[in-house]
C-alpha cells in the first residue's frame, strides 16, 4: 500500500501542478471539444444505465493522446501523462439549451482506474469529480494471509443517467473484502463484509456538480466491518468531492476529527489520508492551502503538514509557487518550514 501511494504522489507532483478554479478557460470558443477530437454526439449517455465490473473494458469508449487530454484539462484533474497512464471517454452528453457538456470518463494506471465525471462551457472546464476504482480490484485493500490466500478488496460501480437535465446521475457504488486462494474458482470466494453507496449527482445551471445525501448500507457483522473499515471508505468517498465543493475541508475535518478515538491507530489511515490531501492540493492549491494557512492546528492541516515532511521540498516549493497571492504563497512555506 505505501509502494502504490508513493507512485500516486509522485504523479500528482509531476503532473498536477498548475491551481484550478470552476470556469478556467482551456481553449476560447464553444469548439473547443471538437478540436480535441470529441465531438458531442459521439456517444449519447441520456437514459442508459452503465455497468463498470471487470474495469468497464467492455463499454464502447475512445482512448485520448496527451494533446487531447491538455486541451480537456485531464492533465491538470488526474496527473495524466499517456506515457504510463491510459485515458477513454466513455460518453459525452450535450445540454444546449445550458450551454453545457458532460464528460464520462476513466484514466487507467498501473493499479488504479479511476473513473471521472467533466462539466464544460463556452470556454472551457466548469467542473470535475472523480469517482473512485471503476470496477475490479481495489489494491487499498489487499492483505496476504500467506503465500495461497490473500484478502481483497473487490469495487464496483453502477451509474444510471437522467432522461433530463436538472435531475441526479444516480451513481451506486459498492466495496467487499474478500478471501482467495490460489486455485479456487472466484465463485467460491468468501465475502467477510461489504459496503454499498448511493450517491445521487446533480448538474446545476452553472455546471457544477452538487453531491446529495449519499445512503450507505454496511454489512450486519461488525465484528468483520469495524471502524477502520467504515472510515476508510468514507476517506474515499470525500475524494470524490466536487472540485466547487467550497465546504470540502470542512468535511474532511469533521471526519478526521469523527476517527479519534474510534480506531486503535489513527496513523492506519495515513495512507488514504495522503492521497486525499494529495490530490486536493495539486489541483486546487490556492483556495486548499488557504484553508489550512486559516487553520493551522487542524487534524487536516497536521496531518497535511506531517506527510508533507516525507516529500522533496523541491517539489512543494514548485507547486506552492503556483500561487498567485504573494501572501499565502509565503504562509504556506512557513506552514511547512521551507
């Protein structure tokens, strides 16, 4: 688990370095899809529902160069470089009369597979949110038992489009550990809890994503799905927050605070933390950092500035200097002592 978080932040420093803000232009012009070679009706999305097991490797989708994904903006939201990641478009659907066009998509790694839903208008991105492992397995959850059997963590997701603009993307997303062992059919495998979401996502008139309540059901065995389990999901869940989410840290916040006391070593979710952090940070520097620069003895900031200490300060000098207040680009340095 630590080797693959690692990789994912050197990633997001490579990759993921310029500050986002909902509306950025990416190219002038309401052609701006089409010059990136997706044109609007190329896969219509409108009342279908869309099944992702086994990675979504069989919905019809197209994969983008890097040119293409640096005129969408992917670079900026996922750390993209086409050397060693793999992007698809499974479906673009236009709403003109709100001069709005949604994205689905997935950006393949090496282990991880992540599936993201884009906003864009006449000049550019309006929004984006990621939504976690597409389908298959989870490597955040992964324990060898010895060297035949194994604990592993299998995610899938579910996603219903609306018939209209202004209702929800109904999105169902479901988590369960399993054990293998070497030789045994899948179908035999044990399930020792699992964790099932609803997550219903609105597009507002300005194209942002709005998150409603979200309906969660767990397995009955808690003595399998303890706390550190449940935590670690809702970790995930806050990863896919909308980029406009303005209350995003506050949310975090409270649920780091939620943890304490409630699991038997906080530091077990350091590593879902990282990536957390990691990827709010880089693509939404200025308004994260000044977050934590206004809230400096927070569990976020803290936690923020602890794994921080763990990386090149090179790197993070690079990122904050992408700040434009000259301000807050010097209280950031002086959060992390550099």
């Amino acid at each position: 688990m630590r080797h693959l978080v690692i990789i994912l932040l050197v990633m997001a420093f490579v990759s993921c370095s310029s500050e986002w803000k909902p509306g950025d232009s990416i190219n002038n012009g309401h052609d701006f899809l089409a010059n990136a070679g997706i044109s609007e009706d190329s896969l219509v999305l409108s009342g279908n529902e869309f099944n992702f097991d086994n990675d979504g490797e069989k919905l019809p989708h197209r994969i983008l160069d890097l040119a293409t994904c640096q005129a969408l903006g992917l670079d900026k939201m996922m750390g993209v470089d086409t050397n060693y990641s793999i992007v698809r478009v499974w479906g673009v659907q236009n709403y003109p009369d709100k001069g709005i066009t949604l994205l689905l998509g997935q950006t393949s790694y090496s282990d991880t597979r992540t599936c993201w839903l884009a906003t864009y208008g006449k000049e550019g991105m309006l929004d984006f949110m990621r939504l976690g492992e597409c389908g298959g397995m989870n490597l955040s959850y992964w324990d060898d038992i010895d060297e035949h059997t194994r604990l592993v963590g299998i995610d899938s997701m579910r996603m219903v489009m609306p018939d209209k603009f202004g209702k929800p993307i109904n999105v169902s997303r479901w988590v369960s550990y399993n054990e293998q062992h070497d030789g045994a059919d899948t179908g035999t495998d044990s399930t020792l809890w699992f964790i099932d979401n609803e997550i219903p996502i609105t597009i507002g008139n300005n194209g942002h994503f709005t998150v409603g309540k979200i309906g969660t059901v767990y397995s009955a065995d808690t003595t399998v799905i303890t706390p550190y389990w449940r935590y670690k999901r809702q970790l995930e869940l806050m990863g896919w927050a909308p980029l406009s989410d303005t209350t995003f840290c506050d949310k975090v916040e409270a649920l780091l605070n939620e943890t304490r006391g409630h699991i038997t070593d906080p530091t077990q979710l350091q590593g879902d933390f990282s990536i957390l952090a990691f990827n709010r940070m880089f693509c939404d520097t200025e308004r994260f950092m000044q977050w934590c620069c206004d809230h400096p003895e927070s569990q976020l900031t803290r936690g923020l500035v602890k794994i921080m200490s763990e990386i090149n300060p090179e790197y993070l000098l690079d990122v904050l200097s992408k700040i434009k207040n000259t301000a807050l680009q010097q209280r950031s340095r002086e959060l992390f002592g550099i």
